[in-house]
C-alpha cells in the first residue's frame, strides 16, 4: 500500500515538473511575443513591412514550436499513465 501511495506521489511530482516547465516556457513565449510584435509595431510605423512581416513570422514560429513541446509533453504523460 506504501509503494503505490508513493508511485502516486512520484507521478504526481512528475506531472508537476511538467506543468512548470510548460508555465516557464509559456511565459518566456510571452515575452518574445510581446518583445516581437513590438519591434513589429516599430517596423510598421516606420514604414518597413517586410521588417514587420519578418517579426510576425518569427512570432508564429514561436508559437508552433510551443505547439510541439506541448505536444510531446502530453504524448509522453498519456503515455506513462495509459500503462500505469
């Protein structure tokens, strides 16, 4: 009874890892986004689109790579508790 109390409290421990690493990378993404679609801005009003295309692009390009990480954090926790 021990033993699964603990093998629960380890997945537990797990799963919270996971959330905080999605948090910190949520949050850096963020950052970057803010940071971007202000240069964004900038290059906008100073009349330079491709320059502002260039940071919108670089904003999505943030995002899908977000997507992934995300993705393969699920895929490997559906994993574990599937077989568990």
């Amino acid at each position: 009874m021990k033993l699964m109390m603990r093998n629960r409290q380890y997945s537990s421990c797990n799963v919270n890892i996971a959330e905080k690493s999605i948090a910190n990378n949520l949050e850096t993404l963020r950052y970057f986004k803010s940071e971007l679609v202000f240069l964004a801005e900038i290059a906008h009003k100073t009349n330079r689109p491709e320059l502002a295309i260039s940071y919108c692009q670089q904003v999505l390009k943030l995002c899908q790579e977000l997507a992934i990480f995300c993705l393969k954090i699920v895929k490997k926790f559906s994993n574990k508790f599937i077989i568990n």
